[in-house]
C-alpha cells in the first residue's frame, strides 16, 4: 500500500504529559446561511484524540483551514463559527486565536495549561500555507513541542501545516482518524478479504482513469457508475443521449475495458437507466435499457435492472470499495441507485461481516443522506486524499510523519 501507518508513530507512541501539541485538523465543514456549522462530522471525528490527549496531561494548538480564502483574512471564512461549535462538543472554552502566527498567538499557545485547548485563525488566511513557505513553516512549528497529524482530508496537500512543520516538529505522529483511515484503505488494498469490489462513480472520467487503472491490479470486479459511466458506453459503441461523455476519453475506456479482460477483472457497467429532459428533478423520469437510450434526454442515475445486476455482482464480495455516487443523488427523484447500492453495503456488513469503505466528498455525502452511514465498515472523511491512495500515491501528509524505530525512512 502507498503508506502504512503501522510504519509511522501514532498517538500511543508519544509522551505528551506536560506538552502542547500542535495538531493538524480539518475543520473544513459547511456553514448554513447564519455562518453557524451545518455538519460537525469532522469535527466529531477528532474528539477521541483530542480527549486521549487531555487525558495524558497535554495542552492543544488546533490548526485547520476553512474554504478557500483569497487574498488574505476573509471574515466569512473564520473559523470562529468552528470554535462555538467545538465548545459544545467539548464542553469546555474553545478560544480562537487573533490569527495562526504572530506575537498574540505565540502568547496564548505558551499560556495554555494541560486540560486546555487553543484554536488558531484560519491557516489559509496566509498564502505561505499552500505554498509551504519555510519561515511561515517555523512559526506554526515554533507553538508546539509535539506534533500530531488528525487530518485525513488534507493529507494530498504539501502545505506548511501538513509538510512544513512535522519536518521541523519532531515527534511528528498520525492521530486516530488518520491512523483509522490509513489502515482501512490500506488494508484494502493491500490485503483484501476476497472477493474485493469497487464502486467507482463521478461526474468526470478524467479525475477517475488512474483509480480505474490502479484498481485492475488489486480488485476483481470494478463497478463503473455515474455520469463517467456513460464514456464507457460510448466506448462500447452505445449511444448516450445529450449525457455528459468526455469524448478524450472514449479510447481510455475502451484500453481500461480491454486490459480488465486480461486480467481477468470483471468490469461492470450499468445495463439501464433513469432518464430525464432535465437536471433539476422538474421533469418526469423514465427508464431505459442502455441498447436502447433516447437521443434527446440525460442519463440521471442508474436503473432498476442495474440496481438488482450490482447487488448480485457484490453478494459474495468480503471487501467493497465506493467512490462516487449512481447519479445526480442530490435530487430526491435522481437518487433510488445511490440508496439502492448503500443498502446493499449494509446488508453486506451486516450479513456477511464484509469491510464496506465509502470514500469521501460525495460517496460520503450521499451516504449521510440515505440514514445508512452507521451501518457500512468506515466512512472516509477525505474525499481528494481517499481518491489519490486508491490511485497509489504517496500521501505528503503521511510521508511527513516520523517513521517508527527500524521502519522505512520517511517516503520521498
């Protein structure tokens, strides 16, 4: 697998007692129009390391980014909102820093007192994060005595909070959520309970081709879904209506479909579909078989004969991977493939104690909408960093963190 966080310290590996520990998080979350948090998963998921913490006598510089602020401090983009919500998580003050460096900041980081906690500004507030500036590195680096890496979502970004600081903040570890979802995706691909399936959907072929390519080496049946789904129809020689096919593509497909059958992997595309004149739920859906799909029109999600054709594909599976949703599954009308096949996840888990992994981005989003998130293995809460390790890649984030006593050196 590309990383293996057995080969990296984790939070049981640090001495922490009397420390503050500078902690990566992705607080990244939605706000409703009130600017109040809309969905605290994330945040959740990163209570049992910052409780365990506590517990082993530490203070805790939280450090996170949220949206994509240009050009310097945007107050829309605080994470003030953050800091309320976490309060009433943790039941105790949650003070947020003025910014995530300078001479205030650096103040309230050495005030702290074991038990306690501080939140800095948004990261991104300060264009040296993306682009891993050194200096800017050194001062985030310069609030803690122990770093700690629970940010799963921002892993893939060679950034100063991800990168920069953990090479100058030693030890560097993984937290439980990251150590959770190294070893789940880990696991899976590098040994899986078989037989193994992935689910891969979206809307564009081309941010999927190297999952598709990685996955024929280590899966036996790949499941192709979503709008991507209607390239490889294409490819087949199938005609696709006005539904989204990124015609550069149609010769990938055609070398993907060809290099499953020498492996001997099952490939499956869906034999129908819903259709509709419109993208937004407002018009009427019907079905059809994919031999024969109007011409004016738009592919919306899976049929029902797909639903049935992929339950059966997964009966017997141990491992099932899914990234990406059957269809538009924002639009209730659009959504009976994506809560057919999270059922099936369930059932699975259920009946067979089969490992059920849903990437994250919108795999995860529409699981949350089906009720059905507690019933699958594990949801990822990194939808770009699930995506690149089921591609292979070396994961920055990860390669930063301090090998254990006699693993590998960090990865390059």
């Amino acid at each position: 697998m590309p990383e293996n966080a057995l080969d990296r310290l984790t939070l049981r590996d640090l001495d922490v007692d009397g420390k503050r520990v500078l902690m990566r998080v992705d607080y990244n979350v939605p706000l409703d129009d009130e600017g109040n948090v809309s969905d605290d998963t994330r945040l959740v998921a990163t209570l049992p390391t910052i409780r365990y913490l506590f517990e082993k006598g530490a203070a805790i510089v939280l450090m996170s980014h949220l949206g994509r602020p240009k050009g310097g401090p945007d107050p829309r983009a605080s994470l003030a909102p953050v800091a309320k919500r976490l309060e009433r998580l943790l039941r105790q003050p949650v003070p947020l820093a003025p910014d995530c460096v300078g001479e205030a900041t650096t103040a309230m980081a050495a005030a702290l007192k074991p038990g306690h906690l501080l939140l800095l500004e948004n990261l991104r507030f300060h264009p040296e994060e993306e682009a891993n500036d050194p200096a800017f590195a050194a001062a985030l680096a310069a609030l803690g005595d122990v770093y700690v890496n629970d940010a799963f979502g921002t892993a893939h970004r060679a950034h100063a909070s991800t990168v920069g600081v953990p090479e100058r903040l030693r030890p560097a570890a993984a937290g439980f959520l990251m150590q959770k979802e190294l070893e789940y995706l880990g696991r899976a691909l590098a040994e899986p309970a078989r037989p193994f399936a992935a689910i891969v959907g979206g809307a564009k072929i081309s941010s999927k081709m190297p999952v598709l390519d990685h996955l024929l080496g280590v899966c036996d049946r790949v499941l192709v879904v979503g709008a991507m789904m209607f390239t490889f129809l294409r490819a087949q020689g199938f005609g696709t209506g006005q539904s989204l096919v990124e015609e550069e593509f149609v010769e990938d497909a055609r070398r993907i479909l060809a290099r499953a059958r020498e492996r001997g992997v099952d490939v499956v595309v869906p034999v129908d579909a819903r259709w509709s004149n419109s993208l937004d739920g407002s018009q009427p859906v019907t079905v059809h078989a994919v031999a024969a799909l109007p011409e004016s029109g738009y592919g919306v999600d899976i049929g029902p004969e797909s639903e049935s054709l992929f339950v059966g594909v997964l009966g017997d599976c141990r491992t099932v991977v899914w990234n990406g949703p059957m269809g538009i599954f924002e639009q209730p009308p659009f959504a009976h493939g994506t809560l057919a096949i999270a059922r099936g996840l369930a059932a699975l888990a259920r009946e067979r104690d089969a490992i059920t992994i849903v990437g994250g981005g919108d795999s995860a989003a529409a699981l949350e909408k089906t009720g059905l998130a507690d019933r699958v293995s594990h949801v990822s809460t990194g939808g770009g960093a699930s995506l690149e390790f089921l591609e292979g890649k070396v994961l920055p984030g990860v390669a930063a963190l301090s090998p254990r006593a006699g693993a590998a050196p960090p990865l390059a």
